[in-house]
C-alpha cells in the first residue's frame, strides 16, 4: 500500500514520526510536506497529496496542520478526495466507516503524537461500511 502525506511547519515532527510508524509496517509514502520548522503555506503540500488519491497514485493519503481545517477544506476541492478531520480514533473509524474518507485530517496543535499514530492505524485498519453509508457518500456531488 501507498501513502501521500503532507504537512506544513505545524505537523513537521508528526509527519516524521507518522512517516517512520508506516514505513516500519511495511507501507510506501510519498512525502510532500515540509522538513522545517519554518512558516510555510499549507495548500503547497496539500495538492500533491490531493492529486495522488484523486489519480490513484496512491491508497489513502494523510494531512496535517495545526488545526487541519485548512487541509481538509483545501483536499476536499479536489472531485474524488473525501478528507476527514480527526481528533480521536473514534472519529477516525467513523470517517472511513461511514465516509469511506480517503485522506486522514489530522490537528498537530489539539493532539499528541502517540494519539496521532493510533488514528493512522485506525485509519488503515478500518474499512468502509457500504451499504447504507454508500447511498449517502454516493449523494457527494462531483461538481456543483
């Protein structure tokens, strides 16, 4: 499996520790975003993770930012993106259950790191429910 990630200056120690947990389990990862510290403009490292899951590049992409409302608005743009914002894995699990979300939102400034990993992981181990849940994502337009 193939994974896009992307973050600005806020998300830079999460991606690392993000990028490592997944390449310790065995997952490719394209890494878009930023390797400093230094204040960067998010949608920079958002559209390249956006273009690999809308062209299925890549499985499942991740974005990070200090509150990931501006990655989220930002990947949800893109036709075939359904981007979830998360904060715990409760909320995680409910995205790809219901949502069949395909990038994972994740908020540096409001969680840890630890609790960051574990919404990956359930991010990747969680499928999509279908059935009801895909008449509904079904009803998200491509284009208005």
């Amino acid at each position: 499996m193939t994974i896009s990630i992307g973050n600005d200056h806020a998300g830079t120690e999460y991606k690392f520790a993000i990028k490592q947990f997944l390449e310790d389990k065995g997952y490719m990862v394209n890494n878009y975003g930023t390797d400093a510290n230094d204040s960067v403009d998010y949608p920079d490292f958002v559209h390249p993770v956006a273009q690999d899951v809308e062209n299925n590049k890549v499985d499942l992409g991740i974005l990070i930012c200090g509150s990931a409302n501006g990655v989220a608005m930002t990947a949800n743009k893109y036709q075939k993106v359904r981007a979830g914002l998360c904060w715990t894995k409760e909320i995680v699990e409910l995205i790809r259950q219901h949502n069949n979300a395909n990038i994972l939102c994740i908020p540096a400034r409001y969680t840890a790191i630890p609790q960051a990993i574990q919404m990956v992981e359930t991010f990747l181990n969680t499928e999509f429910e279908g059935g009801r849940h895909q008449n509904r994502v079904d009803k998200i337009p491509l284009s208005c």
